[in-house]
C-alpha cells in the first residue's frame, strides 16, 4: 500500500509537462487592467517578467511577494497574473501551519506518510510552470515541536535553490525553478527576516476614495447585481452614493466592506421585488442609504480650527489608511514637576512627548519662553481618543510644536499638518506612510504639510492626482517646523504665564 501510494504521487507529478506562456505583453496589460483598477507597480513587474522571458526564451521564475492591508486585491491579482500568462493557477493558504511535515511531506515509512502540500499541488495542477499564491506568508506558525514550518519554505523560495527541491515523501529531488510564486501577507514584521530577504517586495497600498468609486462601479456594483439575483433589473447605485457609503460606512484601505454593503442594498432591493413584485428605486441616491443601510457608521475627523493655543494637527498611519490626529496641550498651575501624557499611548509615543519637552526646555530662550514658566506650571499633553492605543515616533514634531504653542500661547497657522520624528537635539527624522497619512489630510481638508526633507522621495513617488492643491513644506530642524507653524500673534484671550 506504502509503495502503491509512491508510485502513483511520482507518476501523476508534472516532470517536464508545461503550459506554453502567452508572451503578448498588450494581451496581458489588458486583462490585468481588465481585472484590477490601479495597481500600476505590481502590473508593471509582471509586464517586465513577460518581456525578459519573451526576450530570452527562458527564465527562472520571480518570487514576489505582494504586501499591503486586508482587501487590496493581493490574492485576486495572482489569479489575473495566471490568466494573463495562460498558466495554471494554484493557491495555498499557509495560515496557521505550524507542522514542517506540510510543507515538506513525511518520511514515508510512517504509516500514513504523504506528501507535503507543495509537491500535492502541482501534481494536481499537471504542470510544473504553475503560478502558485503563498497566501498569508505572515500568518505561518513558527518553531513549534513539529519543525518550523517557515524555515522549511526557505528553499522553496530560493530561486538558487528550488530546482531541486527535496520532499521527505518523495525522497528525490523536483525542480520547482519555472513555478512562479506569489506570496501574500497584511504585515511584513511578521515574516523572519531570512525568508523576506528571498523575495521581490511590492508594495499594495490602500486605494483612495475616487479609486474606490471607480473600483465599485467597474467590478462590485455589477458583481454584487448578479450574486444577488437581481441581474436583470435596471437599477445603479449613483455616483454620490457610493462616495457616500465609502465615507460614511466603511473604514478601509480595501475595498471588502465596500462590497459587503453594496451586497446590502442589493438584498434589500431583492426582498422588495420578492415582496411587493415591483421595485420602485431604479438608481439608489445618497437619501435612500439611511433607509437601505441604517444611520451612518463613521465620520471623517475634520479640521477643527486654531483657535486654542496648544493644539496642533498631526497625521497618522493605520493599518486601515490614514488617519488625523489632533495633539492637544493644557497648562494648569503647579509645581511644574512632571509631564502628564493621556490617550492611551505607546512607549515610543510618550518618549517623542518627554524629547520633545526637553527639546523646548532647552531652547526657551530662543523661543523667548521665561524659564520659571517650568517651575510654576504642570504641562498635560492629551491624544483625543482615548481608547484606541496609538504608538509610534511621527508625531515628535506635531508634540513639540504643540508645546512651543501653549508655553508661547501663540496661535497655529490654519489647515496645516505635520509628521516626522524628533532628535533631541532638534533634528527632523523621516516616518512610514506617507501616502495614507496625504489622503487623510486631503479628507480633512488641510492644505498645507510639513514633512522631513528625507521623505521628499516618497511624495515625488506619488501621482499628481494624490498631491493636487497641497503645499509641503520639507524640513531639517524643528526651528523650521515652528517658524512655518507658529504665528506671531497670539490666541485670544492667552493666559497670562509669567504673573
């Protein structure tokens, strides 16, 4: 039985059997523009892939993983690579292994060895040029009593390696060099760093909101009609109403919510044709959502002015976009002892705030701060919000800029925002998610950005379209940040500091 199980595993195994790639690079653009709107940095790679094959008639496989937040499009997007390349498409969801053996295989003189999941596969694909998914390659169990299951992948994403991939079932060695694998993952500090450093990373941002509109009226709105029997009816859900179910019930950088309560009002308009016979909505406008999907879930944080001194608009990262945050400041009287810090913050978070304390302590006199302000009053730094933790070093400048303000009582220049990290002797350090942390400003309504001057490279990297009607202002010290962000006037009504 042992041996008739071998047997017919090393028959069915694809040795040598592969499609032929359709190396018609307008072919492929089109269906991957067909499939996926915007994406251009992953569509691009796959493009470049087809061209050096078709140039050289052969080549060993790319292994690329894409990474970005939940509902992109990562794993959808290797069905459109498959279909582009007129290869076999294979997917392998690794979340939550933690046994070696199922990447691998066991030994087969164990009673009910089998082969590992890789080699079980391909033989179910008939062929050995697959495009193969990895997904979820951050959620893969590591170093448990049955082997470590990501050191196991390490040779199967080696292209130095992998043609001559050893399974223990098997027991001789298979060339895996013409698979093209695509892995997937949500975060890439989950990944050891030995298996990240084995594949291409591109980067799957979150869409914005007028890409998530196009996206919905191309491939939800239709896709959502039919699944929901009402195909054959005449009915669209509006420009506006889209936009408005994506700022108002979803909060997202994908687009899976969105789908979910386009789905929702299709069901409801099902319901009412099965009821009554008729449909009396034939396009669904913003006023019909309240009836069709309930009260608003969310709303957008939105500038609030700067009438009090001491409160500074800061930009965050979230692993659902980007996100304002206001950093608000109180002086009450006291000894003047500590720094309170409220808001549910990380370590790092309440480091940048003590930094940037001693930051404005040492430069007083330069901001023409009386030094004895520190002795007779308690300073309160607070991140609204409470419950939600927040962590992180990019709201170094926006804290310290916050405290120039209260201990000056000086008024912040109008729809502005800032990020960047604090040294202790002043330096503006660049941050992480630039792109999001633009959009969300852009939803507030700010104007106006300050930023490191290091992370001028990532706004050059983003598309006109993304930056239009901002100005940034790139910064080296935080002198500069509270030159631009402070102005000479003070707020109305300022507390009097030095009586």
């Amino acid at each position: 039985h042992v041996q008739l199980n071998y047997l017919q595993l090393f028959v069915s195994l694809p040795w040598g059997d592969h499609t032929e790639d359709n190396l018609d690079i307008n072919n492929a653009r089109k269906i991957l523009d067909r499939d996926h709107y915007g994406l251009e940095k992953v569509k691009e790679r796959i493009l470049e892939h087809l061209a050096v094959i078709k140039m050289r008639g052969d080549l060993k496989s790319p292994i690329i993983c894409l990474y970005g937040p939940p509902g992109v499009g990562k794993t959808s997007l290797g069905k459109s690579i498959a279909d582009a390349l007129k290869r076999k498409y294979v997917r392998m969801s690794l979340g939550g292994i933690h046994d070696e053996s199922e990447i691998r295989g066991h030994r087969k003189t164990y009673i009910g060895a089998m082969p590992g999941r890789i080699l079980k596969n391909l033989a179910k694909a008939g062929t050995d040029n697959p495009v193969f998914i990895l997904d979820e390659i951050d959620k893969v169990g590591q170093g448990s009593m049955h082997g470590d299951p990501s050191s196991a992948l390490l040779e199967v994403l080696d292209p130095e390696q992998n043609n001559s991939f050893h399974d223990n079932f098997l027991d001789v060695d298979y060339d895996l060099s013409k698979v093209m694998f695509i892995a997937t993952a949500n975060n890439l500090a989950n990944i050891p760093t030995p298996l990240l450093d084995r594949m291409e990373l591109i980067e799957v941002s979150g869409y914005l909101t007028e890409e998530k509109i196009e996206i919905a009226k191309r491939h939800l709105v239709p896709k959502e009609k039919k699944a929901n029997g009402i195909g054959g009816e005449k009915v669209t859900i509006n420009k506006a109403a889209i936009e408005a179910i994506i700022e108002g019930y979803t909060r997202e950088s994908g687009v899976r919510t969105l789908e979910k309560k386009i789905g929702k009002i299709f069901r409801r308009l099902a319901c009412r044709i099965a009821t009554d016979g008729k449909l009396n909505i034939t396009t669904v406008k913003p006023t019909d959502l309240t009836e069709l999907l309930g009260v608003k879930e969310f709303s957008r944080d939105k500038y609030q002015g700067n009438d009090y001194a001491g409160v500074v608009t800061g930009l965050a990262w979230t692993a659902v976009g980007g996100e304002i945050l206001f950093i608000e400041t109180s002086l009450s009287r006291g000894k003047g002892e500590k720094l309170t810090l409220t808001g549910n913050l990380g370590d790092v978070m309440k480091e940048s705030a003590m930094l940037a304390l001693e930051y404005i302590k040492s430069h007083a006199s330069e901001l023409n701060i009386p030094y004895e302000i520190f002795d007779k009053w308690n300073i309160h730094l607070h991140v609204p919000e409470g419950a939600i933790p927040k962590d992180g070093p990019s709201a170094g400048i926006t804290m310290a800029t916050a405290l120039a303000s209260a201990l000056t009582q000086r008024k912040v220049k109008e729809n502005i925002a800032m990020t960047g990290e604090i040294t202790l002797r002043g330096k503006v350090l660049p941050v992480g998610g630039i792109k999001e942390k633009i959009l969300a400003a852009k939803r507030a309504g700010i104007n106006e950005i300050i930023i490191c001057h290091e992370n001028k490279r990532n706004i050059e990297a983003i598309p006109e379209m993304y930056i239009k009607g901002l100005t940034f202002h790139y910064v080296k010290d935080i002198k500069e940040v509270i030159d631009i962000a402070l102005l000479k006037e003070k707020v109305k009504n300022p507390i009097n500091l030095i009586s």
